[in-house]
C-alpha cells in the first residue's frame, strides 16, 4: 500500500516505539526513502526525544539529593525498629 | 548479602531500614521529576517528593512485588502530586482526573522544508534544551505526565498506564500528541542549525 504523509505522522510516534507491526512499518519505510519531509519530521522528532532523555536536560535542584536524604534520615531515626507494618 | 531491588525490600521490612537510603538512590530523579510534571514549580516538587519517598517508606510493607517498584514508587509520586494540586487549587477547579483528550486541535508535525540532519553538537546547545524545558512545561497537563513518564523517565506504555490510571491506548495517543505538539513548537530551533539562507540585507531567513 502507499502511504501518504498525513498517514505516516499519524503513525510516526509507534514508528519510533516500534509498536507498528511488520508491514505497516515496510510501508512508512518505503515512503520515507523518498519523502525529505517525513524524514525529517521523524528525525527532528528522534532528536527532542535524544535531548529528552539527557539528563543535562531537565536537571534537579542544587541540593536536592542531600536534602532528600537527610529528611529521609531523620525519618528513619524517628521511627520504631518496624516501622513499615502496616 | 542479598543486594538485589526485592532482597533490599525484605532486609528493609526485617528492620535494616538505614538500608532505605540506598533502595530509593536509583529513583530520586524520577519521584522528582513525576512530582514537576504535576505540580509546575521546583519547590513544590522537591517538597512533594520528600513526602512521596517517606511516604514510601512507611507504606513499604504494602508493597507486594506485582508491580515493579519504580511504577509502585511512581504511583506514589502521582498521588502525592495531585493531593498537592487539589489544595492549590481548591476543591472548586477542576481536577486533573477529569481532563480528557480533547477532540480538537491539531496535532500535525511541522514540515521542515530545509532540514538538515542535526549534528550531534548542535544538540549541545544550550538554548535548544531550555526551548524543550520551556515547550514540556506548557504542554496541556495530561500530555505533559505521560511525555514525563514515558520519555523522560523511559517507563513503558504498560507501566505508564498503571501509574497514571489510565489505559494503554490512551497513553499512546496521548504520548504521540505530546510528541508532535513539541517537534512543532521546536521545529524553529531545530531549523537554525541548518545552514541558513540569506535574505534581505544578509540577514538569515
């Protein structure tokens, strides 16, 4: 079958998560050999997930760690010897 | 000395709770961030996830190996999010379990006509990551938590669905809608590292 673009976006998150299966995938392959717009759309769109996924990216707060854990501490010292009974 | 996730959780629950510290090290990241995604405010978020992981802690014993302990640990997260937004907002708002996908709008990747494949180095790009931070945090709340969990926190559709109380389908529809809505919005910063066209009076295109 072939493709059109719209029917390739519509797709192109599963395309990524290669949740589509074998055939429709063969398709959005064939159509992104000679389509320079799809292809980048999905490239474009492989990048934000890169950049995503760095962790450079979304950062946590100076400190976070050390507090966390110390709050955490202290917890810890105030409970009982079992203190995860229900 | 039983080290693995399970065999902490049972020396944890048998009394060696000092033991916790080390159990919740992998997932401080994530509590947090799940925490941002819902609540919007660094603050907030890092007082909302102390709360998850102690709250974590004394629920430890509830915990009974079905789920993985990071979809468990995230479920907290969510909760502990969403208590803290009912207050903020009051009971009046609406809640955030009532949203739905809307029908409208348009979810249509940008085409970008004069796209070059991106080098690795324009990714380092300092601005291009504050434009995403910016673009994620003003995403329509319901996509924002699945693109938070799925992406960025790499959960699977199964264990994103769970946490967040919805079904599979959904977070995929959700997920590809988040996905488009930010290749659209970053389309322009993206566009920039190919090598520009001149216009008028040398100015780039």
């Amino acid at each position: 079958m072939k493709l059109d673009c719209k029917h390739v976006w519509e797709h192109i998150s599963e395309y990524i998560d290669k949740t589509v299966d074998a055939k429709l995938r063969q398709d959005i392959e064939r159509h992104l050999e000679h389509c320079e717009i799809c292809s980048a759309i999905l490239d474009s769109t492989r990048n934000i997930l890169v950049l995503t996924a760095d962790d450079r990216t979304f950062e946590l707060p100076v400190g976070y760690s050390k507090r966390l854990h110390e709050r955490l501490a202290k917890e810890l010292a105030s409970s009982g010897k079992n203190p995860v009974e229900e | 000395m039983e080290t693995t996730e399970a065999g902490l959780i049972a020396r944890i629950l048998a009394g060696e709770k000092e033991l916790f510290h080390e159990l919740i090290r992998p997932y401080e990241r994530m509590v947090y961030l799940t925490l941002f995604a819902i609540v919007k405010s660094e603050t907030d978020a890092e007082d909302g996830a102390q709360d998850a992981v102690i709250n974590a802690f004394r629920h430890l014993a509830s915990f009974r190996g079905e789920a993985k302990f990071s979809t468990w640990l995230t479920t907290i997260a969510i909760n502990e999010g969403r208590k803290r937004l009912r207050k903020a907002k009051g009971a009046a708002e609406q809640s955030m379990e009532e949203q739905e996908e809307s029908h409208e709008g348009d979810f249509t990747p940008a085409p970008l006509t004069d796209w070059r494949e991106i080098p690795l180095e324009a990714l380092e790009r300092k601005e291009l990551r504050e434009a995403l931070r910016v673009a994620v945090a003003e995403l329509p709340d319901i996509y924002r938590q699945v693109f938070t969990l799925r992406d960025l926190e790499e959960l699977n559709i199964e264990e994103t669905a769970q946490a967040l109380g919805i079904n599979p389908g959904a977070v995929k529809v959700r997920l590809h809608r988040a996905r488009m809505m930010l290749q659209k919005r970053l389309a322009p910063f993206l566009k920039t590292t190919a090598p520009g066209r001149k216009g008028f009076f040398g100015r780039a295109l």
